[in-house]
C-alpha cells in the first residue's frame, strides 16, 4: 500500500471522474478536470525544479485553487505549506523563511505584501498568481491595478501557468514516508511546523483507521465505497490554512465526495449555501462560527433538510452553543472533536441536551488516548489530579527545524511514544475526559491554577454575554488576577457582581472574573480560537469596566 495523499485522491478519480469534486461560488470542478488541473500545475512545478521535499506555499482564502495547489505539490512528493492570509508583513517574512519555500500560490489579494517580503526571501524563486475571487466580496486593489501587479516581482498568472504545462498524470511512484507540514500558530508566539508522514497523519486526520476499533483501512476503500454510494456534499468552512478545514476536505475528496468552498465567513449565507447545494455535512470552528450561525439560523428560513451532521474541529463548542444547535436541528448529528496539529484527531465531544456538568468539554476516552501526570503514568480515573492529554499511535515526527521543541512535545508510557501538545485535562470517574485548557494559558492565581476554556464556557451560557475571553492580570496580592475580556449582547447592561453570582453556581471562587473589560468584539484566530494576545494588549490598553472585591 502507497498510503500517499496524492494517491489516495488518484483512486477516487479513477473510481468517479465524472462527479463533482469541489464547488466556490459559482466554479465547479469535476474529479479528472480537477485533477487535470493538479497535473498541470505539478508538471509546471516540475520543470521549474521542484521536487521531493521542496516546500510550496499556498496563499490564498478559500478556492479551488487552494485544493489544486496542495495536490500538485503532493503529486510531486512535495510539500504544500498552508500560509495564514491574515498574516501581517513581520509574521509573513518569518513563516516563508522558516518554511525554507522555493515556490509559492498567492491569491492577487495579496500581492503588494509579497512584493515587501519576497527581496528577504532569496530562496523563494516561483511565484504564481491567483485572480481574487468576487465570492462575498469585491475585488481589492485599485482600479488600474498598480497597487496588485505581480509583474513586478516576477510574479506568472496562475492559468497561464497551467496552459502552458501537460494534464497528464506521469510522476515517480510515491512514499507514505513522503512528508506533510501544517503550520500552526497556537494561541501564542510565531507559528510552528508540525511534520507528519503522509501514512500517519491519513491515519488520524483523514479517515484512514475506525477511530472506535483501531482498524486501518487499505488505500482503496475509501474511494470503493465512495463509489459504490451516492456523493454527498461536504463544507468545511472554516479557512484551509487550518488543519480542520484541509482534513474535511481531504476525506471527502477520498470518499467520492463533493467539497463545498466558501473564501468568506458570513453566518447567513452559510446556511444559504447549505440550502442551495444540500450539504450534508459541515465544518466549523466551535463557538467562533456556531454563535453567529445559531443566530443567523433563528432570524431566517432555511431548508436545513439535507444536513446530516454539523461538526466542530480545532475549537469546541461550549456546552451552552452546543445545546442550541441540538434543539434548533434535531435531525443533525451535533459533534465536536479534541486534537491538533499535533495529536490529530482525538475524540468526540460529549454533551445532550439535557446535560449538565462544570469544566470544559468532556469526551470519551479514545484508543491511543491518555492523560498523564507530571511523573509520566496514567492519571487514575476519579482522583482529580490534573495532567497533560496525550496521544500514542500514528504520531507526528516534530516540529521543523526546532528540534528543542520536539523534544519536548514527546514522551515515553510504558514504552510507547506520546504526543503531549500541552493541553491539560481530567480524567472522570467514568472514564471521560474533562478538557481543561493550554498550560500556557493556564493563570495562576494565588497558587491556585485557573483555566481560561474553563471560564469562558460558562460564561458565554450567561443571556448576556455573546463572547469572552479570559486571561489573568497582573495582581500585588495574588499575583494574577482572573479577568474577562466580554463581548456583550445588545440590550445586555453588564453587571459584575450580577454576572459572578451566577457564575458561582457552576465554579469555585477563585475561578470566577475580578475584572471586568468590555468590547465592541472579541477578537478570535481564524481557526476560531481566542486571541489570548490580543486579550492580554487589550487589557493592558484599557481601563476596566469593573472590579470585585
């Protein structure tokens, strides 16, 4: 077996060539155009000199041309480097020198950033332009286009690219060993990439093993059983820069699938274009994305029939949010799955609509999955003690380049080899696990350690909160100070000691917010975690609404 990512998709347009493969706005692609198109765009790669190993970025919002761009790469046994579009110049110049790119994709968008970064990226030779897309949204740039001219730097038009370049599908026979990077960015510092073999990440992110039973497929089954059904239509929404988005994606392309694009989050339209092309399974990123969408989905009428599932990835829901969708959608399947970059995936989230419980998201325990306590042995289920999530099995190889990082990322259990990402959790005494946060954002308040996820979730199931992020302050007594940083509901007069009686009934005292920030927006990752930056600087910036005793 192959087990490369290019292969895998190969199969399926094999199987189904005719299908539509992927749609954005009002593009479509079928299986042997898109991967047509693939070709053309690897063999014009090729005689550039790319090859085995090189690194190609991939610049762009939502496109079908994002998804082209990471096939040829990997029909090269290249590597495609997903590069976040809200970047500004400082983190772009660090993220295309640490990546090592000898080619790059870009949307037109964003040509006048590339123009300042590319003279201190000398390796970066091979620059090919994407026209913006008009999907939700007007073109940028001025009218006679002298602040987007690519020409300038080099830069060749992405179609004529493709013109000039042979559909055929002729390259050197592939590895599972071949290597797939996501750059991720975390809540904190410059962003890390995290190095798989393409068989291993297949494994955890891309349908390759029953998550239940730990039975690995063989390459083909996917694209047979694909073929051997009706497609659906699945839509991850969230940006494909983000490991999320690019895995739904994937698995549906292996699977016979249609992949559903959209270059711009707008909670309306969403549900517009799940009614338009009866999407049967959508992707988003937790709260970020479910709170509009919920909302948007109560003020419209929306054909919703065709939804089979509605799942989060990379960010979870709050019980609260995620309690609104099971009751505004009873026919759907409302989950949301624990992993990362690092761990892939790594379970499913628990909650009904009747359940109740304080902590964070709660999952059951997974094969390969544990919690380990600061002496490497599994946490004892029901003892409280507080340790690190943990993930065995098909694991990344480390970070690039940081080789102290990935010494730290890794431990040894019984003899076997975990992937620590630095999330915290719990263990029940049933078995699932209480996610808790990041240690890195864990506060720490008079010896007392505080989680932020924690926090946050129970606060947003307050009427009068529609967004929070919690970090801590600095504090003579305490030495932190637990603060809230919260976007209010219109209408809502905000209320600390109101606001902490109720968030008394479901958490300790010491977990509950001293400070009090207002704003207009709660400002989020693209992958729709909290920007625990941005919070910091807020409050740093501003005077506090309120205090506590």
């Amino acid at each position: 077996m192959v087990l490369n990512i290019a292969d895998l998709f190969e199969h399926t347009v094999d199987l189904v060539p005719g299908r539509t493969a992927a749609i954005c706005g009002e593009v479509r692609r079928g299986y042997a155009e898109l991967e047509a198109r693939a070709n053309r765009l690897a063999h014009y790669l090729a005689g550039r000199g790319v090859g085995p190993g090189n690194h190609v970025g991939v610049f762009t919002r939502n496109a079908i041309e994002a998804l082209e761009t990471m096939l040829a790469a990997y029909k090269l046994r290249a590597v495609a480097i997903n590069i976040n579009y809200r970047y500004v110049r400082a983190e772009l110049r660090y993220l295309f020198d640490n990546a090592d790119l000898v080619a790059l994709v870009h949307e037109r968008r964003f040509a006048p950033l590339v123009a300042e970064v590319l003279p201190e990226v000398p390796g970066l030779g091979h620059v090919l332009v994407v026209e913006n897309g008009t999907e939700n949204g007007t073109e940028d740039g001025t009218e006679d286009g002298t602040e987007d001219d690519y020409t300038v730097y080099g830069g060749i038009a992405y179609e004529e690219a493709l013109a000039s370049a042979s559909p055929e599908r002729d390259f050197p026979e592939r590895s599972p060993d071949d290597r797939y990077v996501l750059y991720t960015g975390g809540t904190t510092g410059y962003p890390k990439g995290v190095v798989w073999r393409h068989g291993d990440v297949w494994r955890v992110l891309g349908g390759g093993m029953d998550f239940h039973t730990g039975v690995e497929l063989d390459e083909w089954q996917q694209a047979r059983q694909g073929a051997e059904s009706a497609p659906t239509t699945w839509f991850p929404i969230p940006p494909l820069i983000h490991g999320a988005a690019q895995w739904a994606a994937l698995a549906a392309l292996f699977g016979g699938n249609t992949v559903l694009l959209t270059a711009k989050f707008d909670a309306a339209n969403v549900w517009r274009l799940i009614e338009r092309h009866r999407a049967a399974v959508a992707v988003i990123t937790g709260d970020a994305m479910g709170r509009p969408m919920i909302e948007a989905l109560r003020a419209g009428d929306y054909d919703t029939s065709s939804l089979v599932a509605l799942a989060s990835s990379a960010a979870l829901f709050s019980p609260s949010v995620k309690r609104q969708f099971l009751d505004a959608l009873p026919n759907t399947v409302v989950t949301d799955s624990i992993g990362s970059s690092e761990t892939g995936f790594g379970g499913i989230g628990i909650v009904g609509r009747d359940t109740e419980y304080a902590g964070g998201p709660r999952v059951p325990p997974g094969r390969e999955v544990l919690v380990i306590d600061e002496a490497g042995r599994p946490v004892v289920p029901g003892s409280g003690v507080i340790g690190r999530f943990a993930r065995g099995g098909h694991v990344p190889l480390g970070y690039y380049k940081d080789p102290e990082k990935t010494a730290a990322l890794f431990v040894e259990v019984d003899g076997a080899r975990y992937v620590t990402p630095g999330d915290f959790a719990r263990v029940e005494a049933d078995g699932t696990i209480t996610l808790l946060g990041r240690g890195n954002t864990c506060i720490n308040t008079g010896g007392e350690k505080v989680f932020p996820e924690e926090v946050e979730g129970t606060l947003k199931a307050h009427p009068g909160v529609f967004d929070a992020i919690v970090v801590g302050v600095p504090d003579e007594r305490l030495g932190q100070r637990v603060a809230a940083v919260v976007q209010a509901r219109p209408g809502w007069k905000p209320d600390l000691p109101e606001l902490n009686r109720r968030l008394r009934q479901s958490l300790a005292g010491y977990k509950v917010p001293r400070s009090l920030w207002l704003a207009e927006k709660v400002e989020r990752t693209p992958s729709g975690k909290p920007d625990y930056r941005w919070a910091q600087r807020y409050t740093r910036e501003r005077s506090a609404f309120a205090h506590a005793d």
